[in-house]
C-alpha cells in the first residue's frame, strides 16, 4: 500500500490560515488601540463590542515544517 504525500497546497492553507489569524489579531489589536467598537457576529446579530471589552489573543502558529526531502 502506497502512502499517501502531503501535498503542497495542504502547507500553503496552513501558512494562509495563520497569516489570516495574525492580520486579524492585528487589526482588532489596532481598533483597541485608537478606542473604536468591533462589530462581531454573535447569536445571530451583529453586536458591536466597545474598545475596553476588546480581548487581543496572541497568534502563535502550531504547525512544524519539516526540513527533510521527500522521496
């Protein structure tokens, strides 16, 4: 039985996905700085959460790349 080669598009999705959650955190990040309102998503409406409320999450990425070649 074959197995199966991590395809290159699976470690491109990856880095896109983290470098989407970092822009987010950043812009959210940016909104608390300057005291304006994010507007969420939350119970099917949208609500608009003053800057004091505004919790900033660290972005860390959990993937590890591998530096071996692949055959």
């Amino acid at each position: 039985m074959k197995k199966k080669k991590k395809s290159p598009h699976s470690l491109l999705a990856y880095r896109a996905e983290e470098a989407l959650k970092r822009a987010v955190a950043k812009a959210i990040a940016e909104h608390q700085r300057q005291g304006i309102p994010i507007a969420i998503w939350r119970d099917g409406k949208v609500v608009r959460v003053p800057p004091d409320q505004i919790t900033v999450r660290d972005v860390e990425a959990n993937y590890l790349i591998s530096n071996k070649k692949r055959k």
